[in-house]
C-alpha cells in the first residue's frame, strides 16, 4: 500500500545512501493507487536532489498472483521496513519462495521472522504519523542506520 507505517520513505533514504547510479542494483517498488500513497512524489523528489540516484522501479498497479510469483522468484531480497503490521503477508509470500527477507524486527511478521531466517531491523517506538490521527498512538521507526548496513551485507 505505501501507507506511511510501511517504511517506505525511511526504504528510500537508506537504499539511495546505501547505493548510488553506479551501483548494479534495482529497487523494485509494489504497490497500489490509494489516496494515502504518494510513494511516486517522494521517488521524484530524491530524484530532483540527487543526481546519483540509483535505479527504482515503481510498479503502481494491481498485478496478476502469477505476475507477484514472478517478482518473488526474481529479486534477490524483499526489504519492508515496517513500523507495524497486522501478519505481514509478503514477507511470509517471500519466504515462501526462499526469498532473503530484510525486515523490522517488531509487530506480526515476528511470529515467523526472526534471527535465524531474516535480517531483523533495529528499531525505537515513536509516536505514529498515521491517516487515522489516533490519539496517543504508537508505532515503531526502523533504524535508517541499520536498514542501511543490512542492504550492504
């Protein structure tokens, strides 16, 4: 979805520290067409300050499962920096097909992620940033710092 709990701006920010044009890489990006998605804006703006951005590829479409399979056995990672799910369904999908998945080390995907078949990311709890605007309420923020370092493993 893109929604802001699922990281996809602090996946940004450390891909594009992490690698640059030069680098044989390609984030492939998933997503739907939804009002709380401005994914496309934020990959324009890194785009308009960085002239050494390296490859994103922003699929901003309902796919096909046969197409989702295709991706899932054609990328080297899945990468989600979360800062909350419900179960976390692509990353068990990924797994699923023996896919390395790079994820934040809290909220449902723990049930079946952990250290020894996943590369957790750290994390601190902060107040959310939601489209619900709930009261005194909480999420958890990936460490950009350690998502970075992870990429580069």
């Amino acid at each position: 979805s893109c929604f802001p709990r699922k990281g996809v701006d602090v996946l940004l920010k450390s891909y594009c520290e992490a690698f640059t044009k030069n680098d044989d890489v390609v984030l492939i990006i998933k997503t739907f067409p939804n009002p709380h998605n401005d994914v496309d804006k934020q990959i324009e703006n890194i785009k308009n300050s960085n002239p050494n951005m390296p490859e994103i590829v922003l699929i901003n479409e309902d796919l096909e499962q046969e197409y989702i399979n295709y991706l899932y056995k054609h990328c080297d990672a899945l990468v989600i920096p979360s800062r909350g799910e419900g179960f976390g369904l692509p990353m068990a999908e990924a797994m699923l097909f023996e896919l390395p998945v790079i994820t934040t080390n809290y909220s449902g995907q723990i049930d079946f992620c952990n250290c020894e078949n996943s590369w957790l990311i750290d994390y601190t709890f902060a107040k959310a940033n939601t489209h619900l605007n709930l009261f005194n309420s909480y999420w958890v923020e990936p460490s950009f710092e350690d998502l970075t370092k992870l990429q580069n493993s």
